[in-house]
C-alpha cells in the first residue's frame, strides 16, 4: 500500500511540477512548481516508510491553505476546491497503512492531523461567509403615481413587454410578498411542438404569451401560433405556417407575436390581428379570433420580408422576436445570422401598414437618409446592422426605440462603412412617421467583440433634480444600463469614455476609448486567481489556459492566439432585459457572467471537411471573409466555467441614483451536473424577469428548471415552483375576474443544453 500511495503521489507531483514550472514560465503563479516539489518529497518518504512524509505533507496541507487564502480569502468554492484533493490525501496518509504499519501518534502524525483540523476547519468557516452576497433595500415608496392613462387594461398584457414601453411591469397586486408562497399551478398546456431530431442547436422556446380579452396568444419555436382560454388553458384555435426545415438557420425560436385591434372594422373579420413573424421571413396576418389568415394583409395575408433584400440565401435571414405595432404601423426587424458569410442581406427595418401591409417606410442602417421604399429592382445595402431583438415605442413622442447589432463578421471591422461605425451597437430612436433617425447613442465603438445591444429598452418617467424626465432603460451585453432622456438620447445617469485596449491584428484597428454608464453590472477583470475547477489539476489546466491567452480586460481585440472576451457574448444582459418598476423607479435583472474565447483562424488554414457554422459557438466560416472565428465558452478540460462562481445572481438598483441596492446568487447546478444536487453557485441564464404591484419579481431563466419569486425590495427568494423543462422565456401576468394568474413557458434552450419540453404553466393562489 506504501508503494501504491508514493506513486499517487509522484504522479500529482509530476503533474504539479511541470503545469507549474510552464505556469511560472508564463509569468504566473509559483505555488504549483513549490507544490509539485513538495509532493515528490512526500511521495519518496512514503516510499522508504519514513513518518517525516506525514510531517512534509502536514507542511503541503497548511502552505496551500495559507496560498489559498492570501489568493480567494474566505470564499468556498475557490477555497475548498483548491484544498479539497490535498485534504483527502492527507486523511490517507493519517491511516496506518498509507506510510507503513506504526502504531501510536508521533510528530508527523500530529502535525497532519492538526493541518488537517485546521483545514477543515477554515473551510468550515468559509460555509458561514459569503462575500458575493451584497444585502440592501431598494426604496418602496412610491416617486409617481402609477399609470393609469395606459391604454392596456391593469389585468392584461398587448405587447411583449405588456405596453409599447417594454417595463416587463404589471399594475396587480392580488400575488403579493406575503402570499406569494401559495401559488399553485392552476392549468398546464403543451403546445406538442418539440425540439425536433434534424433542428438546427439554436432550437428554443422563448414566448412570452398575451392576454387580449378572454384569450392568450403565443407561437412555438417552429412558428405555430395558438389561442388558449386564459382561464383554463383550453386550446381555442391554432395556425400552421408549415416552416421548411433548413440548416442554415442559426436561430429556430420564436419569442411572441404581436397584437392589433382596429375600432373601424368592429364586427368585422379581422378587426382585430395577431401578427406572426415567422423563421422564413415572412409576417403573417390572423384574424385574432379564429386564426384565420387575413387575407387584406400584404399578398393574401403575407407580407414577404425578402422583398429588396440583397444576397437572398434561405436561412441567412428571418425574424425572431414580435414586431411592435404603434401609431398605426408594424415596425419589423429582423435577424441575420452572425459569421457565416461576408454577403449577408440588409438588417433594414421596415415599417407597413397595420391594416393593409403596405411598406411606408424603410431604414436601412448602412443608407440611413433614405427611408423612402424602394422600387421594383432596388435592393437595401448589404451586410448592415441589423436588430434581431424587441423594439419600444412611444406614441406620444413619435418615436421607436431600437437596439441594434452588428454587421458580420462581428469580430472584424476592416471595410465597415461611416454609416455602420455610427449605428453598429447603438439603440437608435427613429421617427415613427417617417423612419428617419431622431438620435443614436452608440454602446460599444468600432464593436469587435458580438456586443450587440440585444434587449428591448424600457420607457418611464423619472423625477430628477429638474422635474420628471421621460426615460429610457437600455441594458447591454456588457453590463451596462444606460438611462437616457428618450427625447434626445441625452445620458441622464452620467457616460464616460475610458481607454480601451489596443493591438488590433495587421489591418485592423481598435477604438482608443469605450463608454460606460454610470449605472453599470460591468464585473471586475478576470485575474489568475479567479481560474476555478474542481481540483487543483483543472485549475492549472485553467491558469495555463488563462495566462496563454490574450486578455487586457474589457474590449481586449480579437487575436489569432486567443483572446478571453469578459464579460463574453452570452451577455451580461440578453434579450431577457430587466424589468423596471415606474411607480418605484427601480430595476429587476439577472446580470450573468460568463467568459467566452474569440480565436481568429486564416480562411485559408479552415479545412474543407471542418465542421463550420453549426451555431453560435464553435467556428464560424465568415465565408469571403479574410478568417473564420472559433467562439466558445471560457470552459476547464472537464467542461466546467474557468472562472469561479458565482456566474449568475439577481439584483436591484434604483434609476435615480444609479446605485446597485443588492445583489444575490441565483440558481442551482441541480440540472447541469451529473448528481442532481441542489447546490446555489449562482448560475448562468438567459431570459427575462416581471414585477408586479405587488412587490414582487418572477423569474425564470436559469439553467435550473425553476420558476421563482423574489421580493423587489430586498432580493429575497420568497417562492420557487419546479418546471417539468427549461425555463428559458420571459413570463407575464395578468388576471381573469379577480383572479390573478402568472405564466410561465418552459421548453428549454438548445445551445445551453437545459431541458426541452412544450410546456405552457400557469400559477395562481388557491381559492381565488
């Protein structure tokens, strides 16, 4: 047994000796190379008998937990697994038999013994201690009264963010902190569209329904759009826009539909719509009551979104999120997929008639100045920024709010135009009536790095020190959330510019400074100690990984050695967007943090027989382009986060101050690891949060199937309800006679690997 122990013992050390001899190289840590020598030291002691091996381990257990604690202080999840193989070793090598047959307790023995005490206990301690948990309250008094002039009836939901201002915030009140931990499922349907075998990875359910009148309205990730009785869940109608498969697509999702009632044809078929934007580009009308096609809508109830579009290739354009309907008009954009081809159509948006389906206006990011249709034979510029995500409008103010992307590639600026370094990244507000740019405030410069603005920005009025300001909440992928005046763009939380990194590959080139708001989730730089695994052999694995890749921070330029992207292109924030309270004038979100590794390859070092282009990540072609780029999570050789957790939490701030009230973890690895075990890390998500009057926040979205509610003052966890999947969409609220009910979609997410289902639950309180 002697033998067996000093050869695990010289294994570890070897590994430790040469990972850290090349780590020390690297300029990093020197604790591995120490380590490594020390292991050999022991595993020679063991195997000549000698008891000094428990002293020199005993020496091993206490140098770690001193370099572990100077490194990650009182935090267990980078403190315990740094310690955690050693420590076992060490109660090994207390056993007689380990180190060869002695009885009683000598030095050595002591010595380990106590190291080993001391370590556990330390790590005892740890359990006790959180440092990422950040307790506070955000204010509860109301600043303004509530909304009462909304044109949506309190108890419904008429656009994807309830109103055309995109708050994700419900006026109920029945569901409240102090009952909310009754809610009980009160009707489940299942839509019967599943993740097929031949979908495309990015297949996923991301709807948040309506609720118009008695009836819900959604769509399913393969374009089915469907009625059901808010109050039972009973199907009353469905449509089948019969989508062709198509590998191409980067995206099979769809996030809602959108809504229309026209008082002048009361009484009349389609006097009120449902429009379903669909992942072959097209928008169809229905007629809200039956699901009949309207057939005065476009060309026999279709509106073709190839119309003008250059470079038509199925599959390389559609629309995934719900158009917005205001003033009269749908308002379309749509999603063009990232890095597969330098000739990409247009990311114009287009405006038409809500009745008739024809086009009033267009804009075109890369021809910005002309909004006029265009003509038989004209096609939009090529390959512009497009926004694939939900827009906002105000009526009022005439205008509509759009977050916008990139062009592709999106690691690649050389060639983008004037026209696409002023739009690219920006939420810009265009003229309702005749689709020309109002304002343009620009969120990442000369973006290199696929952070497009990719989340419906919120509208309210916030009182400030010169009255009330109408307002506009933009989150990005980044962790910034600006607070701009929605008139002008014009930052009411302060933006400044700070340097950014340079070093661009030959012929490229980086912007000398980046924004930053005020009111920001932007994480610290990663360092050294912030790599993370199980043990301390995929933490080396990590460190190695980190200290070989390129990383300066934030905005570090793509590179063909690798480059470490933090916060990385999941987002911060995503389509999800947080949910603001305008009686309160404070935020809900989900920020999450996860670093991602952009890699550019050579197009002519891509094999012909290389798997390309079979989702976000992994490595995309950028066909005619000068190199395809490798996309992937920052991940250890066990596949786990290289950073340490928590990689997802849940927070509060106030948008008048800018100031971050709380922040907690949020979420389990229960559905990720291979022991279904309940263990709070604080996960990744994506989707979005609710609030409601009644003080409360519902969230979905992480990659834990749970619905849960949380109290918006402190962050508390008051209520969590199991999902039979994936919760990857945004819920909503509304209520059938005085009955409040909440709705959750849960059907799971491709790419990130939760549970598929096609399920639509809906929660309310016993008895009412």
């Amino acid at each position: 047994m002697p033998t067996a122990t000093s050869v695990l013992l010289f294994l570890i050390a070897l590994f430790l000796g040469i990972g850290g001899g090349w780590l020390i190289a690297l300029g990093g840590s020197w604790y591995y190379l120490i380590a490594g020598i020390a292991f050999a030291a022991a595993a020679i002691l063991v195997f000549r008998r000698r008891q000094g091996a428990r002293l020199v381990y005993a020496g091993i257990i206490l140098g770690t937990l001193g370099w572990a604690l100077w490194e990650v202080g009182l935090d267990w999840w980078p403190l315990g697994t740094r310690g955690g193989v050693v420590v076992l070793l060490g109660l090994w090598l207390l056993t007689p038999w380990a180190v060869g047959q002695r009885s009683g307790w000598d030095l050595g023995r002591s010595a380990l013994a106590l190291a080993v005490l001391v370590s556990v206990g330390v790590a005892g301690a740890s359990l006790l201690h959180d440092p990422h948990d950040m307790p506070g309250r955000l204010p509860s008094d109301p600043v303004t009264p509530a909304a009462a002039e909304s044109p949506v009836p309190p108890g419904e939901w008429h656009h994807y963010g309830r109103t055309l201002h995109g708050q994700r915030y419900s006026p109920l009140d029945q569901i409240d902190t102090a009952n909310v931990g009754q809610l009980e499922v009160a009707w489940t349907y299942r839509t019967g569209d599943m993740m097929r075998p031949t979908d495309v990875t990015e297949t996923t359910y991301q709807v948040t329904p309506l609720k118009v009148g008695d009836l819900l309205y959604l769509c399913t990730p393969h374009n089915l759009a469907i009625a059901l009785d808010a109050a039972t869940g009973e199907e009353r109608w469905r449509f089948d826009p019969q989508i062709p498969e198509e590998q191409d697509r980067q995206h099979q999702t769809c996030r809602g539909v959108s809504y229309h009632a026209d008082p002048a044809l009361a009484g009349q078929a389609c006097a009120t719509r449902v429009f379903l934007p669909t992942a072959d580009a097209r928008l169809i009308a229905l007629d809200a009551m039956t699901g009949e096609v309207c057939p005065g809508f476009g060309e026999n109830g279709t509106v073709n979104l190839w119309a003008n579009m250059p470079h038509q290739k199925s599959g390389f354009y559609y629309s995934t999120s719900p158009p917005v309907v205001a003033a009269g008009l749908i308002v379309v954009g749509g999603a063009v997929n990232d890095n597969y081809a330098v000739e990409a159509p247009s990311g114009v948006i287009r405006a038409y008639d809500v009745d008739s389906g024809a086009l009033i206006w267009n804009w075109d990011s890369g021809n910005p100045d002309r909004t006029k249709p265009l003509g038989p034979g004209e096609t939009y510029t090529e390959n512009s920024p497009n926004s694939w995500s939900v827009f906002s409008a105000d009526e009022e103010l005439g205008m509509v709010y759009v977050p916008l992307g990139n062009r592709t590639p999106d690691q690649l600026g050389k060639g983008r135009s004037e026209a696409v370094e002023r739009f690219s990244s920006s939420i810009t507000a265009l003229d309702l009536r005749t689709g020309q740019v109002r304002w343009v405030r620009q969120t990442v410069h000369h973006d290199l790095w696929d952070m497009d603005v990719p989340a419906q920005p919120s509208l309210l009025d916030i009182a400030t020190s010169d009255g009330i300001v109408p307002a506009l909440v933009g989150p990005t992928k980044q962790g910034d959330i600006y607070v701009l005046d929605r008139r002008s763009g014009e930052p009411i939380l302060p933006v400044r510019e700070v340097p950014a990194p340079g070093g661009a590959i030959e012929g490229e080139f980086t912007a000398p400074t980046q924004p930053v708001s005020a009111l920001s989730f932007m994480p610290d730089p990663l360092e050294e100690a912030d790599m993370w695994g199980v043990s301390l052999f995929d933490q080396l694995a990590c460190r190695l990984r980190f200290r070989s890749l390129r990383y300066e921070g934030r905005y570090t330029p793509p590179s063909l050695e690798g480059t470490i992207v933090y916060p990385g292109n999941f987002g911060t924030f995503n389509w999800g967007s947080v949910a603001v309270d305008p009686v309160r004038q404070v935020m809900f979100g989900m920020p999450t943090y996860l670093a991602f590794t952009s890699t550019l390859i050579p197009s002519d070092q891509i094999g012909p027989d290389e798997k390309v282009n079979t989702g976000e990540a992994g490595l995309n072609l950028n066909e005619g382009g000068e190199y395809g780029v490798i996309m992937q999570p920052f991940l250890s050789p066990l596949g786990l986060p290289c950073q340490a957790p928590p990689w997802g939490y849940v927070a509060g701030a106030d948008l008048r101050t800018g100031e971050i009230a709380w922040h907690h973890k949020n979420g389990t690895i229960q559905d990720m690891a291979p022991v279904p075990i309940p263990l709070e890390l604080g996960v990744p998500g994506i989707g979005g949060p609710i609030i409601t009057a009644g003080g409360v926040a519902f969230l979905a979205a992480a990659v834990d199937n749970y619905l849960r509610a949380y109290d918006l003052t402190t962050g508390e966890q008051l209520w969590q309800a199991r999902l039979p999947a994936g919760g990857q969409a945004t819920p909503m609220t509304y209520t059938v006679g005085d009955r409040q009910f909440v709705v959750q979609v849960a059907g799971g997410h491709g790419s990130i690997g939760t549970d598929i289902g096609d399920h639509v639950i809906a929660y309310a309180l016993p008895g009412t």
